[in-house]
C-alpha cells in the first residue's frame, strides 16, 4: 500500500495538472470501488474549481472550490494519472514498465483545456469520497488520527510522550495511525534501523537519547523518499506514470540475509502485527 511519501509525491505531480483547473464533466466507468461513489458526484463538482492540494496522513485531498473536498486513497493498486492528449499519458521514465489497462479506468474527471484525470485501479481497494471541506475531521478516516511526522506538531517531547509507558513493541507503536499518521512499515523499518533501535524493544523503554535519535530518523528517511519519488514495490505509480527509486536506498526493508551496510552481518526478518519486519541484530540493541 502506498505510504505518506508516494501520497505526497503524487499530490505534488499532480499540483500542477489540477490547481485552478476546472471541472467540466465526470464519467464514472462502474459505481463502486471499495466504497460507492458519492451521491450524484458529477453534478455536485462539475463547474468547481481545483484549489491547492493537500494531504492527511496517506489521504490525498483535492479542495474545490464549491467548498467541498475530493478526498482519495490508492488502496494497494490505486493510481492517478493525468491524460493529455486522447490515448496518451503524461511522459515519464518507467523503472519496471506496468501497463495501464483502460478497464480499470474507474474514474475519469475531465478538465477544462482537454485534460483528464484518470483513478485506475486494478483491485478496486481505494475509494474517492467527497465532504464538506470544512468537516473534513469528522470523516471516519480522519477521526482519531495522531500527528503528521512532518508537521510541526511533531517533535521529540511529543514523541518521548506519545511512547511513555507503552509496553507493545516500538515497532507497532509508530505504525500505530492514533498516535502518528501515516507512517508505514517500510519507512518504521528503516527509521529504527538509521536510531540502532531494535524493533521489538518495548516503546516505553527507550531512553532519552533513543528518542533524540529516533525522531530525526523518520523525519529523515520521509524527507529522503519524497525527494527520490517514493517506494515502489509493486503497482504505485505517481500520476505521469513514472515508479519510485527511493527502493534502492534501503538500508534493511527487503533485505533479509543480505549484509548488513554498516556492520556486515545477515539482516533478519520476523513478523510483527501480521507485517515483515527487517532489522540488524548486532546494530540495533
């Protein structure tokens, strides 16, 4: 499933395409992907106009200018891509070439200027919502939500607080959405192997320094993946069609066997909360 960073990187590819465009007709292709579509969706945003994009947790949000929100999730096969010219997409550089299959065009939006933006997604696990955007926070998606690791809200008091007396392991509780939102497992796996932070530690065990560490890494190793384009490991694609590179930089995540890159010794794998977690023994304590 995408994480924060390839959410953020689509909604900055698709910045562009989209603010201050406006709407001129909606074609939906089935009535459903994971949730139904909303309730006459073309006729309440036909003639709006795209505001500028945000983002909440791995939640891409498209704010229209008739005061409601486009609120989208990728799901596991999810992508949004932007149509140019009849039967062509947007140009961008494949690393692994994945073929866009116009049948699971679900979604087409069409811009004024000929411009269309398209949600294609294969196993139909995401789904599009539209709410008033000035009640966004009493979606069930939203509610509950912890702090974006990339805003201000987060920092190392609020992380030493948000860990204090936790017993689950370290690892569960930073993909815990409650206390910080939209952290996912590749990026947990390689922020505590960058603070030397052994996965299965208990949370409320780490010590200050720990914490000094830790928190610089997952605002690091999300930095760095949004600025290399997100992980791709399957189906993600950012809108122009191009995958992610940031998969080439892992320090431990899918790495299981292979050499450690700061000791040399075989990375490990176990199972956490149903999930892989890779991690260095001898490095992480």
């Amino acid at each position: 499933m995408p994480e924060l960073p390839e959410v953020e990187t689509v909604r900055r590819g698709l910045a562009p395409h989209l603010e201050g465009q406006r709407i001129t007709g909606v074609t939906l292709n089935r009535p459903d992907l994971r949730l139904p579509f909303p309730e006459r969706l073309g006729e309440r945003i036909t003639g709006a106009i795209f505001q500028p994009l945000d983002r909440r947790a791995k939640y891409l949000l498209a704010p229209l200018s008739s005061g409601e929100t486009l609120v989208l999730h990728l799901g596991m096969s999810g992508r949004l891509l932007v149509i140019h010219d009849e039967g062509s997409d947007a140009p961008g550089k494949f690393h692994h070439k994945v073929d866009r299959l116009v049948q699971h065009d679900h979604a087409e939006i069409a811009l004024e200027g000929g411009s269309t933006l398209i949600f294609n997604d294969p196993r139909r696990f995401g789904f599009l919502l539209l709410h008033p955007s000035e009640r966004l926070s009493e979606l069930p998606a939203f509610a509950g939500l912890g702090v974006e690791p990339l805003g201000n809200a987060f920092s190392p008091a609020s992380l030493a607080a948000m860990l204090e007396g936790r017993k689950t392991a370290i690892k569960l509780a930073l993909l815990d959405q409650r206390l910080i939102a939209g952290l996912g497992n590749i990026y947990v796996c390689e922020a505590l192997f960058r603070a030397r932070i052994h996965p299965a530690r208990a949370a409320g065990s780490l010590k200050p320094k720990e914490i000094a560490a830790l928190y610089p890494a997952i605002r690091t190793v999300l930095e760095e993946a949004i600025a290399a384009g997100g992980s791709t490991l399957r189906d993600f694609r950012h809108e122009d069609g191009a995958l992610g590179y940031f998969q080439h930089s892992f320090d431990v995540y899918g790495r299981e066997v292979e050499p450690c890159k700061a000791c040399g010794a075989p990375l490990q794998r176990i199972t956490q909360g149903a999930r892989s977690t890779f991690f260095c023994e001898a490095c992480q304590r």
